[in-house]
DNA sequence: CCGGATCCGTTTCGATACTG
DNA sequence: CAGTATCGAAACGGATCCGG
C-alpha cells in the first residue's frame, strides 16, 4: 500500500523543477547521446529551439549543477558545454525514456543497435557515456 | 560515438511530447506512488494543481492512452481514474527519477525503505504496482 | 457534494530581429 | 558564434459557476 504521509512525498518534482520543461530534457540528449557541445549544435537539433530559451535553459541547468560552461582551451571562441557528475546521473532516466518510447513507437528513431545494448548491459552504455572524452 | 543520423533520433521528445510538461508526471505518480485515483484526490497533493490544469490534463493523458477513465461500479457518482499498461510501462522513468532526485537531495521526501527496495529489486516492485487493484 | 467548465488577469514562452 | 531585446501568443492560476 502507498504512504501514509503524502505531503512530505515529492522527488518527483524535485526532478521536475530541474529539468521538467520541454527543453531541458532535450538538451541533456544532445550532450548525452548525440555529442554535442556547442551552443550552434543545440539550435541544429530538429526540435529547433529558439535562441532565447536555449540560452535560458542553458544558463538554468548551469545554475543547477547540471552542465558546466567553459571554453574551449584549442579555440578561445569556441564555448564548450559538458554534463557535470549530476547530469550524466540522469541518464538512466533517459534511457528509461527511449525504452518506453521505442516500445510504443517503434519508428522513433532509435537504432535497433542502441536499443538491444542498453537492454543487455545498460551499465556497460552508461560508463562509456562517462568514459567519454571531448 | 554518438550516432550519425542525428534527425531521425527522436525518441526523448516522442515521450516528452506524451508527459513532457509540468503537470502530467505528477498526476502519474500519484497513481503510481501515492494510490490516488480520483479528480478530488490529485487536487490535494502538495503541488495544487488548478481544477482547469488538471482536467485539461486528464484528458490528454487519457487521449494518449496512459491512463482510462471509469465509473466506480460500487458509487455510481465516483469517477475513478487508472493507470494503463502503457501508463505503467513509465515505472522505470519515475523510479530512475525518484532514485535520481534522492541521490542529490536526500531530504526529498523518498521513503528510504522504499529507496532500498527500488534499488535491490525493482522489477518486484514494479510487479507489485502491476497487482494492485482498487 | 464531486467533477468538471468558463472567464479573466498574470506569468511565461517562443519566433524573430538584432548585437558584441 | 554566442548570445539579447522585443513583443505577441500561449499557458497558468484563481475564482466562480454549472450539471448530475
């Protein structure tokens, strides 16, 4: 049976005020899955985010410990954004959301290859995420 | 490395699309977590959803087949509201979420007997949120 | 009463144009 | 390339009303 104490039960939005808008998320995805790192990448994801709120979210999941700002030490005018500890956490929770939706769109898009990993050995996935270099 | 055909990956912003705002997460886990099932009782959490927001809600959840709508059989005047399979199969984003939202504000709230459970053997507790009825 | 629908002031979002 | 500024559109929240 549930708790009793409903009132004192809320991780759920804990999560929700960090990331819990329509781009947050996304952004994570293209730092997490699609490797990119710069603010132009963003704006070319096929959501076509607007440069204000990607600007915005940006600024906002910095606020929070989710990515990390700094640049580039190869090219001075390049900015590079990367996931913090505390971003490449919510992975399982990306990954528990391209499961569900490959399960109820099969045509979404994610490779069949991807899907059958993470099933197998979703640890192995997550720490070659971490591995990751530049 | 990341996959190359960065367009056709859309599986985030699909669920997003389903559950992706403010509200709708919240409204899960109450019926997930929290064993509500009635408009009465969502309007009680913590968070104070407004009675248009929430109806607004139920509907496109119940439109997106996450959750179904029926009479309780017992009180002809009591609208009961459940989660389907498909809004079931979403344990796995909650719980990662949940796990997440704990591991960084250890005051959120999350039961940590629950915390534990989830983590020793979470397809056991998804198989009991499964079972329940009423 | 319960489960909403409607109206309305306020806040937030987002498309576009523009800038250092 | 990496953002601001502006301003209309949309979402939200609160109050109130309505139907069974």
């Amino acid at each position: 049976m549930p708790a009793k104490n409903r009132r004192s039960f809320c991780p759920v939005s804990f999560a929700l005020d960090k990331f819990g808008d329509k781009w947050s998320l996304l952004i994570i995805r293209d730092l997490m899955f699609l490797g990119k790192e710069t603010y132009g990448e963003f704006l070319e994801s096929s959501e076509e985010i607007a440069t204000n709120i990607l600007a915005d979210r940006l600024k906002r999941l910095e606020t929070e410990g989710i990515l990390l700002k700094f640049r580039d030490p190869e090219n001075g005018r390049r900015v590079i954004y990367r996931l913090t500890e505390k971003g490449l956490d919510l992975a399982p929770v990306l990954i528990s959301m391209i499961q569900w939706s490959s399960q109820y769109d099969p045509d979404c898009g994610a490779p069949k290859q991807l899907l059958q990993r993470l099933q197998d050995d979703p640890d192995d996935f997550i720490a070659e995420i971490r591995s990751r270099e530049s």
